[in-house]
C-alpha cells in the first residue's frame, strides 16, 4: 500500500517555531493560515489544536501557557513531543516555506482521497451519470487548489488596475463586453460583460426567442462564438430563426408557407458567407445543472465561446433539490457561477407568471419572475419585453400605433441604470431592432422613480 506524502518533520518545525518565536514572528498570521488537515501525526495535530485554543483566548502561545494548557484541561501527552519541540524551531524567516509546503502536501492528499472515493464509486456502479461524475470532480479539483489562494489586494493597487482599464478602454474607443447591436438598448442596457447573468423575460408571444435570435444574427456578422441551449426547438428550427432575422426573408417562406424567389436564395448564400462567427446549439429537451456547467465548459475549451444563452431557465432541473423554488434558486446560482468561472456573459431567458396579464397596462415587474427571489438576486441584468399590440392595445398614450412596437423594460442594471426601451418588433423577420421613428433616444427614469402613467397605474410601482 502506497503512503500518502507527508513531512512530519516540517510539521514539528512550524509548531516549534511558532511556540519559541512567538514574540518575533506574526503568530496570528501563521496560527490561522494553519489548518487540521496539514497535520498527519496525532501528537502534532493535538499539539496544534492545544496551541489554537490558547491563542483564541490570550492572542498568543508559548510553551509554558502550551503546557498549562495542557494539565489544566488533563490531556494526556508524551513529554518527548514537549523536549521536540523545544529544539526543533527553524528561523523564522523560512516559516512561510515550511507552511506552503504543508499545504500543498495537505491538498495532494485530499486530491488522492477524492480520487480514491472516486474510483470506489465507479467500481461499484455509483456513478450514473458520467459528465455530472466528470464536474464534480474538476468542481472538487478546482476548490481544493484554490483554497486559500487568493491574493490579499490593497486599494493602492486597484486604483492602478482601474487607470489602466480606463487608459485600455480609451485605446479601444468601447467599452468591454458584448453589444446586442440594438442601439437604444446598448445605450440604456449597456454592454453584457464577462461574467454577467443576463435575464430576459416576459410572457409567451412577446418575442424572447425573437430577441436572442437578433442578438446572435448581430454578433456572428462580427465573429463572436456563441453557446446556445435551446429546450423547445430543434436545431434547424432556431437556424430558420437566425436566417430569416440576419437576411430579412419572411420567416413563413423559410417555412414553406409562402413561395421562395430566387433571390432569397441568394440571400442566404450571402448571408452564410459573411458570417465570421459560430453557433454550438445544444437542442435537447432539458438538462440537469451539473451536465449543464460540464457542458458549457467543454465548449469553452473547444470553441473559444464568447457568450452563451439559455432558452429557457425553467426547463433546467437540479437533483438535489425537491421544492421547486431551491431548485430554481440553485439552477440561477449555478448559471452566475459558471459566467463567473469562464468570463463570459450567460443570457437566460425566463417565463413569466400570468400576473402580468391580470394588470391593465401588462407591464411586467420583478415579482412576475416565477420563483423570483434567487433569480432577481443572481442576476447582475433583467430585461422585460412586452407588446402592447398583442394584448389589443391599439394606442400609446400619445396618440401613436402600437403596430410593430414593443417595449424593452430594464428592471435591474447592476452596474448602469434602469429605464425603458421602444424597440420595433418584426415578427416576420424574427427580430427586434431600433424603432425606424426613434430618433432621438428616450431614456426614461426607472420605475421606482418615475410618476408617469404612460405605461403603469400608481399601484404598479412597487416593484
């Protein structure tokens, strides 16, 4: 049988040290960087603990406080370990070598437990599911080496890295992140940076799929790779969307509802030809979280993705959860993770409750998300679409059709600013786009804020 690494003799230098140097060295520093786990002698080990619980009390240990420690709370111990450790500290210069070196022997044991566990769950048929087997691993792998790792950083230095984004930024004329290319909403939305959840939600028939589409047809004319889990449609279905949004052939034609041109053809070969860009479509009919993340990652790797979109968060499960509110709540939490982990913005469209629908004006409000609390708090952006021509609203309040109109309601903008947007629907083309009479942009005060009632009844602001 193989033994795992250890270094008992380092182990005995950090205690030794810690107790002799006490004055000299930073024994808070030291004490509590030190874990159980980094100890694999059992006097050691009680030694440490012994050591701790008289520094959380006194906010120092040396030996004479160690051993009174000892007889007070009538712990047996071999003397032999006390002469050891009389004569066994190390300069206090090298401490900080003797504790990374702990550590990293503390993280390649737990490693070759995990995988020992790991193998046990194989051999007697535990594992079900491979990829979800596969992500937990590499989720354990990536905890267990960046444990503690994370560097302290002062204000000094982030105020430096900001100058230098900022002087990046002026280089590059743009702001990070991806536009939708829709103009007004670039404007009040803002770009979707690495590492944002993106919310899009609204009722049945406002265009969802039609607002994702646009975006995707706009970003693959500018070379972007994108991720796309779509649970409803198949993969030529969504592809009959992007064509007929990034070419403007009737969607019906592309159908076969209405007669084809030649020239339509023509299109799509232009069309096909200028794209720079690619999508991974991922059509099933749902997926479990882990499989989700597992996936998402694969592609990454293979594909360079840039952004990856959802379509929709209701129709993912977790296993690990029987209420459907944890599981919603750990399925939007585990989407901001993985944005957070590949630095990339992840776009998850959401069905609304009929809420909505009981309400005059139809706008809809945080509270309509289903299972909202762990989606509303996820997300870094939520966006709400609706058209008010398919409710029968005929007129907006000054006068003007609601024909091809559809509102864009920013409800949530962690780092920019809520308002609503007046975007033109083109259900024929499967697309949204800036209104043709939008001249001048209109960027209203977010609902908390605002006491118009152009689009909502003063009961409605209680978002």
């Amino acid at each position: 049988m193989r033994i795992k690494p250890k270094n008992p003799d380092y182990e005995l230098a950090v205690l030794a040290t810690l107790l002799q140097y006490e004055c000299n060295a930073n024994v808070e520093e030291y004490i509590y960087r030190l874990t159980p786990s980094m100890f694999t002698n059992m006097m050691y080990l009680t030694v440490f603990k012994c050591m701790k619980s008289v520094f959380d009390k006194n906010k120092t240990c040396d030996m004479i406080m160690l051993i009174t420690y000892l007889k007070d709370n009538n712990i047996i111990f071999d003397m032999d370990v006390i002469v050891n450790l009389s004569d066994s500290a190390v300069s206090p210069s090298n401490l900080n070598v003797y504790i990374e070196e702990l550590e990293s022997l503390s993280q390649k044991r737990e490693i070759i437990e995990m995988f020992e566990l790991g193998l046990e769950n194989i051999y007697s048929n535990e594992v079900k599911d491979v990829k979800e087997f596969v992500f937990d691993v590499s989720e354990k792998m990536q905890q267990i080496v960046s444990r503690g790792s994370k560097e302290v950083v002062t204000i000094d230095k982030l105020i430096i890295d900001v100058m230098g984004k900022m002087s990046e930024r002026q280089q590059n004329a743009e702001e990070d992140g991806v536009k939708t290319y829709i103009d007004a909403m670039d404007r009040q939305l803002g770009k979707l940076q690495d590492g944002n959840l993106i919310v899009v939600a609204s009722r049945p028939a406002m265009g969802k799929t039609a607002f994702v589409c646009s975006i995707v047809a706009n970003w693959l004319m500018r070379g972007g790779n994108l991720h796309f889990f779509t649970f409803e449609m198949s993969d030529t279905e969504l592809a009959e969307r992007i064509v007929s949004n990034g070419t403007d052939i009737d969607y019906n034609k592309i159908k076969g509802r209405m007669s084809i041109k030649e020239s339509d053809f023509d299109k799509v070969g232009n069309y096909s030809i200028k794209i720079d860009g690619e999508v991974v479509v991922d059509g099933v009919d749902f997926i479990e979280l882990n499989a989700f993340k597992a996936r998402c990652m694969e592609i990454k790797k293979s594909h360079n993705t840039d952004m990856i979109i959802v379509d929709y968060l209701q129709l993912m499960k977790s296993n690990q959860h029987k209420n459907r509110e944890q599981e919603i709540s750990a399925i939007s939490r585990g989407m901001k993770e993985i944005a957070m982990k590949l630095q990339i913005p992840i776009i998850a469209l959401c069905q609304l409750s009929r809420k909505v629908e009981e309400r005059t004006d139809k706008i809809p409000m945080m509270s309509d998300l289903r299972e909202s609390g762990a989606i509303e708090q996820d997300a870094d952006k939520v966006l709400f679409l609706m058209r008010p021509e398919y409710y029968g609203i005929t007129e907006l309040e000054d006068g003007s059709t609601t024909k091809d109109v559809g509102f864009g309601y920013v409800r949530k903008n962690r780092n920019g600013t809520t308002g609503d947007v007046k975007l033109k629907f083109e259900g024929d083309k499967q697309r949204y786009s800036d209104y043709n009479n939008y001249d001048k942009y209109e960027a209203y005060e977010s609902s908390e804020k605002r006491i118009s009632s152009q689009h909502r009844n003063d009961s409605d602001f209680n978002d």
